[in-house]
C-alpha cells in the first residue's frame, strides 16, 4: 500500500509540474464539500431512442404553483446540504427530448447518483399533456420562473444548481435573478439574454406564416448548417417534435418565448448598481449553433471572476446530445470548482478515485483559448492548450472560453 500511495504521490506531482511548465494559471477551489459515498442509484439503460430509455427510478409528480401545475419528473431525495440538480428544457423539447442523451451518459450517471436530479417541463409540453382550452393564457417568462421557488419548496430542496437549454436557460437565469439565494450554481447553453426586436418578431411571423411549426422550432435549435445536411438527427427531431409534443401547446410556449424582454443583467461595474447572476454560471455553445451570438454576448455581460464560457467544437445547437462525454467532464470540473466533487475517476489510471489536484485533462480537438475579443474584457490571460486544476483557496478570477 505504500509503494502504491508513493506512486500515486509521485504521479500527481509530475502532473502538478506540467501544470508550472506550460505556464497556466493556477485554478483555485473554495472550501470543499466532499460527496459521501452512498448507495449507488440503478444506473439507466443505454439507449440511442429519446423516449425508450429505463424510467424505472424517476418518480413524477404534478406540483401546484401561483400559475398553474408543473410536471417534474424526479429520481433519489434530498441528501444533507447538497444542492439538488434542477434542469429546465428548451422550447420545443420536453425533459426527455431535451435531457436523457446526457442523463444517460455512463460518466453523467456517476455525477448524478450523488444528487438528487430534478427535470422541470414547461406547461403543457410534457409526454401525454393534455390540450390546453381554448383562450388559456400560457405564463410569461417570468411567470415561469417564478413557478420554480413552488418546486423547490415541495421537495424541501435547500438550493439548485441548474442546468437549462435555451429557453430553459432563460427560465432559470431569471430565477436566479429573483431568487438567488435558492441557485448554487448554472450551467447555461444556447442562452440569448436579448428580446426579440421588431424587425426580428416580424421575421418570426413571416416564418410561420410559411413554415410547419417543428420547422420553425428546428431552426431555432439547429444552425442552418445542421438544416441543410438534414442528419439523422435532425430528422429524428423533427418526428419528435411533431409527434411528441402537443402542437398548440408547443405555439403558445413558443410565442411567449418569442415575446420575452431582456435579461437584466450588466457586468458589474459597466452601469451603476447593475444586476449579475450571483452564483458561479458555465456557459455552453456548440461552435456551429444559431445561439452562439447570444451567448457571446452574455458571457459579455456576466461577471468574469465567476463565469467559464465553454464553446464546444465539432458540436451544433444541442451539445448535450451530439457530445455528452465533452459536456459532462466539463460539468465534473464545474462542480469541483463549487466543492461538491472530492474524486473523479481516471481510466488512465486504473480506473481509481484521483484526488482533484491530478484530475483528468479535458480531451479537446482544438486549442483551448483564455481570450476573447467578443467578450468585451480586455484584461485575459495569454492562450493555452488545456486547462488543469490544484488545490487551493478561492476561485477562478477570469472568464474562460475554451474550444473542447
């Protein structure tokens, strides 16, 4: 045992030593909140179809809010004071469409056992919802966000960490907004922080006066790029979206959707008493995603001492699908900057629990990049191949855009 704690120790210091000699900088961690070691959750059975994946272990629930029920579908119980991971779907999308390629990823499932995962759908978008009647007022975004504090409190959830694409990412980054002291942390992708303008809302009109409602969808979740070469993929959400999702609650989602205002949010210090996301924020955007301006521009207006902005290569609008490995090792080292990961598992290493100095490089197909011209800050540190991290005290004090 101690020859093989010495080569471990060993290890880790030449990791350590790469880390000076490539000149990064050193990411820091706040005090650490280790995951104990409880008795692991059935894992889901792998499965390349959206809506045939095991549910055997996720409960549903329909929870009564200031507007309206909610449909939550909900696996394991609140455990001590770890937060709850809360994911919130885009428009178009439910829970499943949106969320079981990556919930179902094998690494995905080693992060979850440890949560409890909670999955939001938005009003009537749910499996099997029922038709909303005739002249129901489907709830503004801010409605929508305000519903969550209800789910919170139904399961004695003391806090979240939130996980939300596109739309969903709006919901919950108003929420956090509203109520910051019930968010930990957010994981946002395909986030526009913008409201439609008149030129852009009468566009909208215009294409859905000459286009089926998936297609319309379609091109807000997929770049014109993925459109044209019609994949597989595409293909299979176009069937889903048409033949999952209720249509004419779908129209009223998405015109909500389309008629939101802006975030109001402001880069401390760019505008007196300006409003930022309090908690740490990973944004998400896949290199060829329609959302990839959007989120530019919201990575311009977060706070750069608690926000990494994560821009996915060789992925288009729905990272979470087309690269989960990618999304989750990223997702590991976001919650081990939050403290709640003491080991992660590395293959290489016989596949045993490495201490988070040595965690594993993220495998990138291009060169990571600390700077960002888009971003508005002019103050970032000089490029880099990977990121690594270390044991310390505080967190990292830059925005962070990197190509994996």
């Amino acid at each position: 045992m101690k020859v093989l704690g010495h080569k471990i120790e060993l290890l880790t210091g030449l990791l350590l030593h790469d880390v000076t000699m490539a000149g990064l900088q050193e990411l820091r961690f706040p005090e650490e909140k280790p995951l104990l070691r409880g008795q692991e959750a059935a894992e889901l059975e792998n499965s390349d179809t959206f809506l045939l994946a095991m549910d055997t272990d996720w409960k549903e629930h329909d929870i009564e809010t200031p507007y309206g029920l909610l449909h939550v579908v909900i696996r394991g119980s609140p455990k001590g004071n770890r937060p709850a991971i809360l994911t919130y779907h885009d428009v178009g999308l439910n829970h499943k469409l949106c969320f079981n390629t990556f919930f179902n990823f094998e690494d995905m499932q080693e992060i979850t056992k440890h949560f409890v995962v909670c999955h939001v759908d938005a009003p009537g978008q749910q499996v099997g919802a029922s038709q909303f009647p005739q002249g129901y007022q489907f709830p503004s975004m801010e409605q929508l966000a305000a519903m969550l504090p209800s789910v919170v409190q139904h399961f004695g959830f003391k806090y979240v960490i939130g996980i939300g694409v596109g739309a969903g990412a709006y919901v919950l980054a108003k929420f956090a907004l509203i109520f910051p002291d019930l968010v930990e942390g957010l994981v946002l992708m395909n986030i526009d922080p913008n409201g439609k303008g008149w030129i852009d809302w009468a566009a909208t009109k215009l294409s859905g006066l000459t286009s089926t409602l998936p297609d319309t969808v379609l091109s807000h979740l997929f770049s014109q790029e993925e459109l044209v070469s019609n994949t597989e993929l595409v293909q299979s959400y176009r069937q889903q979206i048409g033949n999952v999702v209720n249509q004419a609650n779908l129209q009223l989602f998405w015109n909500m959707y389309n008629s939101r205002r802006d975030l109001d949010i402001n880069r401390p210090g760019t505008v007196p008493n300006a409003k930022t996301l309090r908690c740490p924020v990973m944004l998400v955007v896949g290199d060829n995603a329609p959302a990839e301006d959007g989120v530019v521009e919201c990575n311009s207006k977060l706070d750069p001492t608690t926000t990494t902005f994560l821009k996915m290569a060789d992925s288009g609008g729905l990272p979470q699908v087309t690269q989960p490995g990618k999304l989750t090792e990223a997702f590991k080292y976001f919650l081990q900057g939050m403290g709640y990961i003491a080991y992660l598992k590395d293959r290489r290493l016989s596949g045993g629990a490495v201490p988070s100095a040595s965690m594993t490089r993220l495998a990138r197909s291009r060169t990571a990049s600390l700077t960002s011209a888009s971003s508005g800050d002019g103050s970032r540190p000089p490029a880099c191949t990977h990121s690594e991290s270390s044991e310390g005290l505080g967190q990292v004090n830059h925005t962070m855009e990197v190509s994996c």
